[in-house]
C-alpha cells in the first residue's frame, strides 16, 4: 500500500555559504546564525525581509530556539521549524524547505546551522547530551562519542577484517581534500605514518579518527526554480530525499544505519543509481561511519566496505571522490554545522564553485547525513541526491 | 602521566529519576532490570513507560545478570577528573541474555565476545553502576592467555 512520492520539481537548493571556522569563539551561536544568515541574503541579494521561512540547527543556542532567534535576528517568517537531529540535520532541513516551498507555505527558507565552540561547551554538550548518555553512558568513562565510537569501530573491524589502515586511508584523502578547502582548520598534510602513529584516544580509534570541535556556520537557501533564475542564482536540483530515525533498534551493536530501509526509494525516486554520482559527500563523525554509508548506501555489499576501500582512490581527482572539501575530519566539526558540510560542498560541486577542489563534471552528487548518539548508536540517518541545475 | 591529578574528584553523578531507582536495587545487592508487567519486554536504559507496548506498568524484574561482551574499548582519554585519574579505562557494551544491551565498565580479564556476569554495584558517587566480569568457558578456568591481556585496566 505505498504510495508514490511527489518529486520535487520546480523546486530548488541556492547559496551555499558557510562563516569560516575557528577552533574557539568568545561568541554566542547567535552570532554565528546571525553572521550566516547576513552572509545569505549578500550573496543573494535579496532582502531580509524576502525570506519568509527560517529553518535552524545548533547544539549550543540554549536555552533559546529558532523562535527566539527570530526575535534576536528581527524576522518574521511564516515558516519557522528547529531541526535537532545534528549530523542528519542538512538534509532533513533540506527536505523540509524543499516541501514548505512547493506547497506555497514559504517562498524563500534560509536553512542555517551554527555553533560556538569555547574551553567548556563541549564538555557541557556531551555531559547532557541526552537522558539516556547521562544515565547509562557518561558514568562509563565520560569519554562522550569517542567510547560509542571505538566500540561500534572494534565491532566493526572483528566483523569486518576492516584495519586501520582502511579507516587512516580515508582520513589520509579527506586531509589531501581538505588542503584545497580554504575553510578548512587543518592545513597540514597528513601521511599514513602521521595517522597509524597518532595516539590513542579510545581503542581503536586514534587522534585523527576524531573531530575537532570548532565554532563555525553553515547555510543555504531554497526556494522556486523561477525565483533562482530572476536572481540569476546558481542552483542545484533536488532529485530524491530520504530520513530515517531509530531504523534495526533490535540489533544488539549498530553493524548498519536506517539508509538500508529507505536506499530503494532513494534511488528510485531520483532514477539514477549509485554509480551515477560524481562524489559523496558522507557524514564523517568517525571513519567507521564512512565506511558504514558505503555499504548501506549502496556503494558495495554489507561488509565489504574494507575491499572497497582497498579498491578506489577517495581524493577529488580519485576514482571515487569523496569528502571533497576534507570533512569534518579535516575542516572541523561546528556543532550543528558539520551536518550542513556536506550539503554546502555538494551544492558548490554541482554549481561549479567548487574552486581548486571542482570534480571534473560534476552532475550528480549523493550527501547522507548522521546523528545523534542517544545511547548507544546514531539515530538519524538521511541521503539527499542532487543534480546540476543551469542559471 | 602528571601529578596535578584530581584524585578527590567522584564520577558523574547525574541520573534521571528512574534511573536512581537503580540505586536501591544496587543496595539490595539485587541484579534487577526493568520489565513490563503488560508484555513482559525487559529494558536498558530505563524508561517512564515500556519500549514495545507503551505501559507504564513498569517493575524491577530480577533477571539473570548474564551476557555477552560485544565489543570493548580502553579510554585513554576522557572529560572527567575522577577518570582522567584513573586511565587507561576499560568499557564495553554487553548483551544482556534477558535481551537488552548496556554501556558498562569491564574487567580486565573480559574479552569480545566472551561471556560475562554483569553486577551492579554503587561507585564513588553512590551512583548504581554495571561491571561485566568474565565468565571462563568450561575448560578453560584460569587460561593465562585471557587473564594477562597487556594494558587492560578497571
């Protein structure tokens, strides 16, 4: 009894812009939404007052919302939502946007994510991240993500064959990605050897399998194809998108992501294949989730992930492009931002403003999203497929 | 490791309501989880009302205190003074046979995919915790290639 999804015609994905990042900021995140939201309507060239639906995500806004941030940022939308999902969070936001337009209940939404990052947030962020880490997790080492992570990982690797090395590969092409990516805190070449003699955070995962927190902003605008075209915006179409939460709740340690319920759709919906897309743009918490998307996104078998890897070449010009402009692994992880990473890197890719890092030819580009370790796995998942669009 | 560490300090000791129902549990010297009265689903965090069936008719059921070691991980780090302390820090995550899995400290004796008995004891917080302690395979009791695993600590 499924229904067939209306696609998204007529409907469009513009400006990608992000504040560039900075390991601390004295600011508040309403700084940083407000500097990403000024940003927007510049590169636009609209007014303000032109945007009638606002879409926001930040860990560190509290104890204000997004109705709050329309009374700090003077707006009046009549569309207004606040996406807590993190990682899944670009995405979902784009999914959103994307339906508020075509319906007629917004005509242009900013969707914008942004977080400060000082001395003690992160801390605070991940003591009370959820009811379930503060009683059944943090008391276990208080060690945030990192412990969730190593233990999906050393899961992972005993099933798998996976070795480190697999994971320092991606890291490794993420890095040289990333030196290409103005915005990006990392700007050192990272080698093999850098990445297998980092030390040890949580077994197996070692320094450069972890983000770095870091303040930052993310945004992007969508509205009609006919809106873009007057403003003579650059845009990108959006083909299929797909969201799952709390997906195999009954497997006893996360082996695979809610994507494998919805990968069918999403590619039926967009009528192209994985092996249509010039680059993914994955959601790189960790790199064992990287690998976790490859499969359940349809990339290669469940399991196969360490042979895939062995097989392709992850940089821009590789045989498999891949976080193009570095990740959060070597960009950095704003909060809420590192769920619009993708998304932004994948609308330049497809606009051809991707600079030194453009992939030859880009006209088709997957971005999946992740996020929010409740207890003991990510609980959001999403995938968007975009296409080239012409201006 | 440096000097300046603060040996004074207590884990963290944030809890939910029913999850300081724990606590008394722990004090009973009880291995209890909690279980629906309705459709007598047992789990892992608590909860204010059963994950399959939606009752809030919810009771500490004394389980068995068995599993399975799915995986483990050391610490070498972490964002707590009474940890960054005591590192290198092992945990892991159990499956529980009654069916649930937990986060809980383990025993450096415990390996992946060995089975484990799970107390529940109250730690420097008064704060009721699980342990996983390993269970030796028939045969193989007092195997020195599973006791003396290098850089294992609790």
């Amino acid at each position: 009894m499924s229904r067939t999804r209306r696609d998204y015609a007529g409907v469009v994905a513009t400006v990608p812009t992000t504040l560039p990042y900075v390991r601390f900021s004295p600011h508040s995140a309403h700084w940083w939404l407000g500097g990403v939201l000024r940003e927007l309507i510049v590169g636009a060239g609209i007014a303000k007052t032109d945007i009638d639906g606002l879409c926001v995500s930040s860990f560190t806004l509290a104890p204000d919302t997004a109705v709050a941030l329309t009374q700090h940022l003077g707006m009046s939308p009549r569309w207004l939502d606040h996406i807590p999902m993190g990682g899944a969070s670009g995405v979902v936001a784009l999914r959103r946007a994307a339906r508020a337009v075509q319906a007629g209940d917004a005509d242009v939404v900013a969707c914008i994510a942004g977080d400060t990052n000082q001395p003690d947030s992160f801390r605070d962020t991940i003591s009370a991240f959820s009811r379930f880490a503060q009683d059944a997790v943090y008391p276990y080492g208080a060690a945030g993500p990192n412990a969730s992570f190593a233990l999906l990982t050393a899961h992972y690797m005993r099933r798998t064959g996976a070795m480190r090395e697999d994971f320092g590969k991606l890291c490794v092409a993420q890095r040289d990605n990333a030196l290409r990516y103005p915005h990006a805190l990392m700007k050192k070449p990272l080698s093999m050897d850098d990445y297998m003699q980092a030390r040890p955070i949580a077994d197996p995962i070692h320094l450069f399998d972890c983000v770095m927190p870091c303040a930052g902003a993310d945004g992007y605008l969508v509205m009609t194809e006919d809106r873009a075209r007057d403003l003579k915006l650059p845009f990108v179409r959006i083909l299929s998108t797909i969201e799952r939460h709390n997906a195999w709740s009954n497997d006893p340690i996360q082996m695979r992501g809610g994507w494998t319920v919805d990968v069918d759709e999403l590619y039926g919906m967009a009528g192209v294949g994985p092996w249509d897309m010039d680059f993914v743009q994955a959601y790189d918490d960790y790199p064992v989730i990287n690998m976790m998307q490859l499969e359940d996104l349809g990339f290669c078998g469940k399991g196969d992930g360490p042979d895939f890897v062995r097989a392709n070449t992850f940089t821009v010009d590789g045989s498999f492009p891949f976080n193009t402009n570095g990740g959060q692994l070597s960009v950095g992880q704003a909060g809420a931002a590192g769920g619009y990473l993708g998304i932004v890197e994948a609308m330049r890719q497809l606009t051809g403003a991707a600079e030194g890092r453009q992939v030859a030819d880009a006209e088709h580009g997957l971005v999946s999203g992740f996020g929010m370790i409740n207890y003991d796995r990510g609980l959001c998942t999403a995938a968007a497929v975009l296409a080239r669009g012409q201006a | 490791m440096s000097t300046d560490l603060d040996t004074q300090a207590l884990p963290p000791a944030a809890r939910s309501a029913k999850a300081r129902e724990f606590n008394a549990i722990a004090a009973q010297a009880r291995f209890a989880l909690q279980g629906c009265t309705h459709c007598g689903t047992i789990q892992y965090p608590p909860r204010e009302v059963c994950v399959n069936c939606l009752s809030d008719a919810l009771k500490w059921r004394d389980v068995s205190s068995e599993g399975r070691l799915l995986a483990v991980t050391t610490l070498h780090h972490s964002n707590e003074p009474y940890f960054q302390a005591r590192l290198p820090w092992r945990v892991g995550m159990v499956r529980f046979d009654c069916g649930p899995s937990a986060v809980v400290h383990v025993d450096a004796d415990c390996i992946p995919d060995g089975r484990v008995r799970i107390t529940l004891d109250l730690d420097a917080s008064g704060q009721a915790v699980l342990t996983a302690h390993a269970i030796a395979p028939a045969g193989t009791v007092n195997s020195p290639s599973i006791s003396s695993i290098p850089g294992a600590s609790t």
